[in-house]
C-alpha cells in the first residue's frame, strides 16, 4: 500500500489500456507470492472459506480464480467448481495446480458469461471486482448465472484504506467518489503497471441491490492466529486480531 498512487482523470483511459494489469507477465512472481504471504494466505483466503462455510456438492464459480489456491481448497471440501481468469498466463500455474480436468475458462469479467442461467449455486469473486470501472454489466451477469437463492461471495479493498493511505501521503481524497488508483508491483523480477477502482461503501451497496442482491453479511475478519508468528514485523504494532485491508460481503440472488 506504500506504493499507492492516484491516476489524475487525464490519465483514466490510459490507465484502462493493455500496458496495466498485465497479469501474464508477473503470472509466475504472482502465484508464488500469493501462495504463503500474510494478506492472501492468512488473511483473505482463511476469511472467504469461513463465510462458503460447507460447500459440499455445491456447484461454484470462481470469478477471477487466477493461479488456483482458492479453487484448490474449495474441491478439496467437495465443491463442483469451474474457474475463469481474464488472464491466460494465470490460468495456467491454475491448471499446472489443479490438473489437465479442471474447468477453468478464460472469460473477461467485464463482459458476457459463457454459461447458461442459474448454472451456480455460488459465485466468489475473491479480490476482482475493484479492477473494474463499471460493476453494473458485471453484477448483472453474475446474477443470471446464480440459482434463486444462490450466494456471492466478494471480497474487495476496503474503501477506508485507500483514503487513509492518500491522507497520510499528504494529499487530497475524494472518498465519496470512484476514483483510479495505480500502483507498481514487482514480482518474480517482472514489473507491471496495475490500476484499480476505488469507491466508497455506499456506491458498493447500492450497486448490489441494484443487481437484485440482498446484503447478508459485511464483515472486517481477523486474520489467523497463527500470522502472529509467522509474520511478526508486519503484525508488530497491531494489537487486537484485525487490521483494515478488504472488505467482504455475502449476497443472496433474490
């Protein structure tokens, strides 16, 4: 997050090109540190699997699966799960993970799903949905592929960080708006360009209803007691069980 930038609005449709959030050129750097750090490994995985609770025999799609880890553990607890990634490059340290027989697809969340209504009875869009401008298309779609009933589960960046980081940088944040947000990220010696959607709690909600979702749960989890060992320096002056990083949310299709 110390590498946090803001994108002038001159500078939006640059943002929104190929050169950002390439994922296939960091694809390798990426799985590798996804799958033992602090913020992914013990903090938001553990959290999205304790909101699934049993999905046994429950046919699931995870939007924007990437290389697999979240895949991996829900057929491991006996879901019936199909993947799809914008990003070929990820999909393909899934597939080295998970086998020539898993489902995975790869399908642009921006646009239409390959799938036919109700296929779901869950869709978990894990850390995906702040790279995009417009959730109305998306949400539309993922609530034609949910059965009546039916759960998504989100996980994004928690609208409180991205203010807080912007005040304590000594610059001005329009909380109340949705705003781009760039960073840099170097992983497995490879660097890319990423951009990200920022919006306060409020256009959130109220994108969800309007996509005909009701708002079970919004929940600030703690990470694992067993991060305190494993990461004391970045744990040191967090006192309680909870930091502010994502934010989840539980769905129900109406």
């Amino acid at each position: 997050m110390a590498r946090m930038t803001t994108t002038p609005e001159k500078h939006v449709e640059a943002a929104s090109s190929s050169r950002f959030n390439d994922y296939d050129r960091i694809a390798e750097g990426y799985a590798t540190e996804n799958e033992n750090n602090l913020l992914n490994a013990y903090y938001e995985r553990p959290a999205m699997l304790e909101l699934a609770g049993d999905v046994t025999g429950r046919r699931i799609l995870d939007a924007g699966c990437g290389s697999g880890p979240l895949f991996s553990e829900l057929r491991d607890r006996g879901a019936i799960v199909t993947g799809i990634d914008a990003s070929a490059g990820m999909l393909e340290m899934a597939r080295r993970r998970l086998g020539a027989d898993a489902d995975l697809r790869v399908v642009d969340l921006a646009g239409p799903l390959p799938f036919p209504d109700e296929a779901f009875d869950d869709v978990i869009a894990s850390l995906v949905l702040h790279y995009l401008e417009d959730w109305e298309p998306t949400l539309a779609e993922l609530r034609r592929v949910l059965r009546p009933g039916g759960r998504l589960l989100v996980s994004v960046d928690h609208p409180f960080v991205s203010t807080l980081m912007l005040r304590m940088a000594g610059e001005k944040s329009k909380h109340f708006e949705t705003r781009i947000r760039t960073e840099e990220w170097t992983m497995g010696g490879q660097t890319a360009q990423m951009s990200f959607w920022d919006r306060p709690l409020h256009a959130m909600t109220e994108a969800f209803t309007a996509a005909g979702f009701r708002i079970s749960v919004i929940s600030e989890p703690p990470f694992v007691p067993e991060a305190r060992e494993l990461f004391p320096e970045e744990l040191r002056e967090i006192t309680g069980p909870r930091f502010l990083c994502f934010l989840f949310f539980v769905l129900e299709a109406g």
